[in-house]
C-alpha cells in the first residue's frame, strides 16, 4: 500500500505478490494465493484496533498521499528481501558445544537432545540459524515461535515437535550457559530503516507521507529503544546486587553454583545491552545525518 499511486497499481502488484484482494462487498478481503488459506480474510479483521484501515475508502485515501514511482519488480524484490530478513532474524543466541552435537552435514546440525525424563533423540537445525565459532562451538540463533522435529531413537512413534524456547531451556540447562536476548525493538528499527531507504532508492526522500509516516514510527522506535537500555542497566545492576546478597546468605555448598548462574546472567544482559546500544547509536547518527541533509536543501533553496 505504501508503494502503489491509484487502485489498479495496487491491485497489479497485489497480484504479483498473490494476494487475492476483493472490493466488490461491504468489506474488502484478501486472500494468499500461495499459502494453505482456504478462506478469504475480511479487511477488518486485519487491524483489530482500526478495522477500516484495509477498506476500499481507506486506501484509496492513502493512495492519493503517495509519493514517488515504484515498479511491479522492484516491490515483489523489497518483498522477498523482506521474507528473508524475517527468516534469519532471531530472538535468542544459544551456544551449544562439540559434545551436544551428534553429527554435521552441509544443509545443518543434528543435536542431541532429550525429550521429558525417558526420551532421547536428535533434532536438526538448518544451516542458516548456526555459526561455527573459532573454539569449535556453535552459536544457534533461535526465535520464540521456532518449531523443531524431535527424532526419538527409539522408535518413529515417539517422534514429536519441540518448541524453540523449550529447545534453548534445555541446550543452555545441558553447558552451563545463558542465552543471549536479542532486543525486539532491533529488529523494528532495522526493518523501519529499510523501508526508509527504499521509499529513498525511488526518490521519496521528503515530504511523502508515506515517508513521514515511516519517519515518525522510527523516532519512536529510537525512544523505544532508550527505555529498553535504562531497563537493561538496571537489571544488570539488580543482578549485582543480588549477587552480593547471595555472598552473604547462601550456603558454601551452593553458594559457588549460585554465584556462577548470576555472573553468567550479568554477561548475557551484557551482550543484549551492547548490542542494542550499538544499533541505537548508529541509527541516532543516520538520523541526524538526514536532518543535516534536508536542512542544507533547505537553506539552498532560500
């Protein structure tokens, strides 16, 4: 919707991304072509909070604020790009050692894993969500909604599927190890940068207001991002204190393993927080290098 003109352009590329859409009733509705959907989806119930969004009235409205030309190919490219990105993006970094791992082969990794207290068995990882570190271990790269084919040793009848969270409890719970969060709000400004740079490409650099829009939910996201790195300061800190807590309560039998759990979980907000403040900066940076950049078109113009 943010890169059509009028109604047939968005029909025309609509079609090319196999979107069945209908206006010939009260409600608009889309249907995917090439998903297991059988029934239409009425443009209502896309939007909960704003079921008018997906009606006809509505997108011609917005339509007609639309700015710069986009071609069919180039929206279906943006798209598939997009796909992509959603594919290998993750919610959780979970190191795995040689030892958990039953073998490797070129499309991924079979892991060693058990399922309840009696059930063992392996599950695969593709390729795409792992990276072989320098010491021999593997970084996974898990998302909560992941899904994964437990293989039971004994016997196909007990084959069944494991959760990613359940997955990443159990590998973390086998090495000692902390998962590594990675910050939703990343993912938001990276996919709100990329379409930013793409309305760009195709000469949408100011006053689209599909672009104000995407400026506006970056600004936002940027805010979000700076609530979220106060929040991961102060978890590091209550983690500290704990820690000291435990130093003086705990027992010398468990006061070590203790000690050892908090310190790993200090290390991993450590890692999120590095990682969100990296991004957060470089998108302040991008941002203000824009606002230079308009305000020298600005002062040209004069």
């Amino acid at each position: 919707m943010e890169h059509s003109l009028d109604l047939d352009d968005f029909k025309t590329k609509a079609k090319a991304l196999n979107l069945a859409v209908d206006f010939s009733g009260k409600w608009a509705t889309y249907r995917l072509l090439d998903d297991v959907q059988v029934r239409n989806t009425r443009g209502r119930n896309l939007v909960k909070s704003d079921p008018e969004r997906y009606n006809l009235d509505r997108i011609e409205a917005h339509l007609k604020k639309n700015t710069g030309m986009f071609s069919v190919a180039d929206v279906v490219n943006q798209y598939e790009e997009k796909i992509e990105t959603i594919k290998n993006d993750f919610d959780y970094q979970v190191t795995i050692e040689p030892w958990q791992i039953d073998h490797v082969t070129t499309k991924g990794l079979y892991i060693n894993v058990d399922f309840g207290l009696s059930q063992h068995g392996v599950i695969f990882i593709g390729a795409y969500k792992t990276d072989l570190l320098e010491d021999g271990n593997y970084n996974l790269y898990l998302k909560t909604n992941d899904y994964f084919y437990f293989i039971d040793m004994a016997g196909a009848a007990n084959n069944r599927f494991m959760m990613g969270p359940t997955l990443m409890r159990q590998l973390s719970l086998y090495n000692g190890t902390v998962p590594i969060a990675k910050e939703k709000v990343i993912s938001t400004i990276d996919e709100l940068t990329e379409a930013i740079n793409f309305l760009a490409s195709h000469g949408v650099t100011e006053g689209g207001e599909q672009l104000v829009r995407l400026e506006q939910q970056l600004l936002e996201a940027v805010q979000e991002a700076k609530k979220r790195l106060k929040a991961l300061e102060q978890k590091i800190r209550d983690l500290n204190v704990l820690a000291k807590e435990r130093i003086v309560s705990s027992n010398e039998r468990t006061k070590d393993e203790e000690l050892e759990q908090i310190k790993n979980q200090i290390a991993s907000v450590k890692v999120s927080q590095r990682l969100l403040k990296g991004r957060y900066n470089e998108t302040i940076s991008q941002i203000d290098e824009y606002q230079e950049i308009l305000q020298a078109r600005k002062n040209k113009g004069k």
